[in-house]
C-alpha cells in the first residue's frame, strides 16, 4: 500500500487547510469529469436504444437505418420524428442525454433565427450557426483544459531540467544556455504562430508543439536561481562529500526547494496557455473551422451584438477556469513552502 512521508502528508495537510484551494481543486476535477464525459451529456445520438428486444448504443458504435426497420442504407436522424415512429412502432425506446445536440448539431427546429436566445430546448440559445451554445462550451472547455495541461507538463519538465543544468554546473553551461534564451525569448511567439498558420492547416498537436518551443522559458530564470543558491548550501556540500552523484543531489537536495518558485509559475503558464489558444481560435488562427472553441464563441459574439448571450457564456467559462487554476495554484504553493 502506497504512503506518504511525513513530510508528503505535511503538505497535502497544509493544502486541504486551504480552503479556497481546496473547494476550487474538487470543482475542477468536476468540470473535467464532465467535460471529459461530455459525449454522455451532450449528443445527438442517443446513448440506449432498445428495439426488438435487442439494446443499441449509438454513441459506441454506428447503425443505419435499415436496422431499425428504415429504407436508407445510411445513419438515421435519431430526432426525427420518422426514425421515433419507426422505433416506437415496435414497442422500443430511446434514451436520449440531458442535452440531445453535439458541438456541431445544427438545429433546424428554431421558432427565430439564429442566433436564438436561451429557450427550453437550448439552455443558452445557440450560436449563428443554430448549434447548440452549451453543448459547444463544454466540448471546447475539454479542449482548452486538455492543451493546458499538457502544455503545461512539457513546459515544466523541460524548463526545470533547463534550469537546473545551468545553475548547478555554472561556468559555461550557464553562459551559453543564457546567450540562447536570450535570443529565444525575444522571437515574437504570437506573430509567428499566425505566419506559420498560412503555410500548414492548424491542429490541436500542431499549436501545442509550437507553443511547447517557447512556453518552458518562463520557468527556466526561478530555477536556474534556486539551484545556483542551492549549490552552495552546506547540507549540499556534505552531501557531495560523502560521494552523492550530481543528479542525486540535484533531485534530492536542491529540486525539493525549487518546487516552490516552479508552482508560483505552473498557474501563469495554465492560464497563458488557455488564454492564448483563446486568442488565436478568436482571430481564426487557431483550431480547424468547426471545432468547438471558446475563442471562435466570443468572435461570434463580436459580429453579433444583439445575441448578448454568446459574450457573457464565453466570459463566464474563462472567468471560472482560470479563477480556479489560480486558487489551486496559490494553495499548492504555499503547500510546498518549506516556511510552512
């Protein structure tokens, strides 16, 4: 069975005595589970179907018409009311998920135009493609928090391997990796994301693999400055004296007090990440036409003023994610502060 030191359990004590921290970590995990999870409670296929005695689940796998009885050889339209009839004549049911449209499920049964605002069918209207608002936040919230952390985790594992190679050798290796931050810091991040976008078709790896070039700098200065004061520390020396290898006494002596400045930093490098795909799907160089963003909601709320609508939903998604990664980023730094 698996155990926490003293000091893991100091910490994670320290981090429920948060209570800002605490409650913002369980309501982020809950956004994730249902934004993971967001094909069983937005989609226009119903997740049980029963027919004939037989159960179908459309959402795992696809069926035709002609299995429910159909003429068509092709997928049914499960919100028609054809396919209803033709399922319900055999005595079977559908079970549909509490919002019964995907991200990109037009709908065609508007009584005003779209944009439409919130109704019983649509819980925050729709945009002015008639696509269900809701369903399109949640698809893209899983986007947004997806590229994040995994942004955010190749950031962090290069930045802090950057960092502690030039503070704790010095000398040269310190000199040169800051002769190449320095040129690489000053390349204009955004600008060339938008260049480069005009000569390959944007895609979720392909931003994440350029802003990955550039995003682990931001690390690499409060490392680097943590392991040059560590080096010197006198624990540190007798740890070298009694024959420890160099990664041993980076991993063991000086990482440990590093974690602190790195976690004051992971938060920003979260929210820069998501504020930044935000950015460029709202300027229409980010994902691909038609997938659900939140930066492409608030361009439409941009061309379409009077469905006020689309603005306050986009605003209020980013507004309660990046609240909540800050909270849980300040209560993991102060967890990690060996002053605590």
């Amino acid at each position: 069975m698996f155990t926490l030191s003293p000091l893991g359990q100091r910490r994670v004590a320290q981090f429920k005595a948060n209570r800002r921290g605490r409650w913002s970590l369980r309501l982020f995990i809950g956004l994730c589970l249902i934004c993971l999870g967001g094909e069983l409670i937005a989609n226009d296929k119903p997740l049980v179907i029963r027919y004939h005695d037989a159960f179908y689940f459309p959402i795992l796998s696809d069926y035709l018409e002609t299995d429910f009885g159909g003429e068509l050889p092709f997928q049914p339209d499960y919100a028609s009311s054809y396919v209803h009839k033709l399922i319900e004549d055999q005595g079977g049911w559908m079970l549909f998920p509490p919002i019964p449209f995907s991200y990109d499920t037009v709908n065609y049964d508007l009584t005003e135009p779209a944009p439409s605002p919130p109704s019983s069918s649509n819980w925050l209207g729709t945009d002015d493609q008639a696509r269900d608002v809701l369903a399109r936040v949640i698809f893209g919230t899983r986007i947004s928090i997806l590229f994040a952390l995994i942004l955010t985790a190749i950031s962090a594992l290069i930045g802090v391997v950057a960092g502690a190679l030039q503070g704790y050798y010095g000398g040269w290796v310190d000199l040169l990796g800051q002769r190449v931050l320095e040129i690489w810091s000053g390349l204009p991040v955004l600008y060339l994301l938008i260049i480069l976008s005009g000569f390959v078709s944007p895609s979720f790896w392909w931003l994440l693999g350029i802003m990955a070039l550039f995003s682990w700098l931001a690390l690499v200065d409060v490392v680097r400055a943590e392991f040059l004061r560590g080096r010197n520390l006198e624990y540190v020396k007798a740890a070298r004296a009694l024959g420890l290898s160099d990664s041993e006494l980076m991993r063991r002596h000086i990482l440990p007090n590093a974690m602190t400045s790195t976690l004051t930093y992971l938060p920003f490098i979260l929210t820069g990440a998501i504020a930044t795909l935000t950015a460029l799907d709202f300027l229409g160089f980010g994902m691909p036409a038609g997938t659900a963003s939140l930066g492409e909601l608030i361009g439409q709320a941009k061309r379409n003023l009077q469905a006020p609508w689309l603005g306050l939903t986009a605003f209020f998604a980013l507004a309660l994610i990046l609240s909540l990664l800050v909270f849980m980023g300040e209560a993991c730094r102060d967890a990690f502060d060996p002053r605590s």
